[in-house]
C-alpha cells in the first residue's frame, strides 16, 4: 500500500480517530479502533482500503449533519491496521502502544495473569484517553 495512503489514514486516525479498550458486560475485554466523520465519502474511502463496518447515525441535534463511523471490530484487522500505520502516527502514538500490548496478550497461557494485565491496560488506556490531560 502507498505511503501517501497510510499517511492520509494516521492523520485521520490522529484526528478524527479513536482507539480504546473497552470492557463488555459480561467483563471481557476489547480493543475498539474507529474514524468518525461528517463526510460519507471519506468514511466509504476507509472501507475501500482498509474493509472494517460502517455505521452511520444522526446526531442528537435535528440541525446536525448525520455522523458516519468507520471501525474495525476483529482484533486480528485491528493489529495488521496499527502495524500498517506504526511509522506515521504521531498524536495517538501512547494510544496505539496499549492498544498493541493488548492485541499481543492474546498467547498469554495464565488466565488469571491475563486478565490482571489486560485490566491495566484498559485503566492506562483509560487515562491515556481522557480529556485535557
């Protein structure tokens, strides 16, 4: 794939993008890596390159434009999309860290050790995420 095209793709990802952990009911854990736009046309891009869902809803606000998320939700697409991008992060660079020890606790035997890590992970994501720090 071209530079120029996983350049474009980090600077959205850095601005437009989010990556989390998130923790389901049922207490598993999760990496989640998403692009919102306003602009269809950019979000469709994103899955003409990279495949991943798109999702689109309508803000709360009738005067606000519909909302389109782009996201990848198998950790498999997820780890291959982040190396593909590694050299051209820059914002997200301490997110993109966590999100990749996540994905690679996966061979980790010791379900109890695991759990405990991925907890940590999901509390430094967490605070890595949070707003004005």
């Amino acid at each position: 794939m071209l530079d120029t095209i996983l350049a474009y793709t980090a600077g959205l990802l850095d601005g437009e993008g989010t990556i989390g952990i998130y923790r389901k009911p049922n207490g598993s854990i999760y990496v989640n890596l998403s692009i919102c736009n306003t602009d269809g046309e950019i979000i469709e891009w994103l899955q003409k390159h990279f495949d991943g869902h798109i999702h689109q809803r309508k803000r709360l606000n009738p005067r606000s434009k519909i909302l389109y998320q782009w996201y990848l939700g198998q950790q498999g697409q997820i780890l291959e999309f982040l190396n593909l991008l590694e050299p051209f992060i820059i914002i997200k660079k301490r997110q993109f860290q966590i999100a990749l020890s996540f994905i690679s606790t996966k061979n980790l035997c010791d379900s109890e050790t695991l759990d405990e890590y991925r907890s940590f992970l999901h509390s430094q994501m967490k605070e890595a995420n949070k707003r004005g720090g």
